[in-house]
C-alpha cells in the first residue's frame, strides 16, 4: 500500500504549529457560555425602594441598574460602583 501523498508532506512540526495555533483561537473565541450583555439601553420600569436604598447605573444614560445602600458616602459609592461595572457579567 502507498503511503498518503498529503500526510507524506506534513510534517510534525506543522501539526503541532497547527494544533497550538487552535488553542489559541479557541482561547480567543468568546465562550456561548457568557452572557452577552447588549449595549442598548433597555428600558426598565423601576420600583419604589425603602429608604434605605436607591438605584445606582452602571452604565451611561441611566444602563444597567443595581440597588445600592443610600447610606454609603461619595467615595464608597464610587468605590463599589467600580467593583460591580468590573464584574459586571457575574450580575444577572
């Protein structure tokens, strides 16, 4: 039996630039696992919360509401604010 002219010409060195080259698009490739988060504002109605609490966005023109503590002062605000747009698709 002849040997396969095409196999013939490959070389292993070609295969494994071939395999380490798809790993890497695979690393690359945004897994159907993650959730896409859509730029476009959704328009959301939002309810009346107690006093202890108050909406904060995480993105601009009122995007992506979370309920934050009103008792927090300006920079912890901020502070957690940064922590939640940072992880932002952990939030549901």
């Amino acid at each position: 039996m002849k040997p396969d002219p095409i196999r013939a010409r490959r070389s292993p060195n070609k295969q494994k630039r071939s395999s380490l080259l798809l790993d890497r698009v695979r690393q690359l490739t945004p897994s159907t696992q993650e959730k896409y988060v859509s730029p476009q504002p959704q328009t959301t109605e939002l309810k009346s919360l107690p006093e202890r609490l108050k909406y904060a966005y995480l993105g601009n023109n009122q995007q992506f509401s979370v309920i934050i503590a009103n008792n927090l002062n300006r920079e912890q605000e901020e502070k957690l604010l940064k922590v939640l747009r940072r992880h932002k698709k952990a939030l549901g």
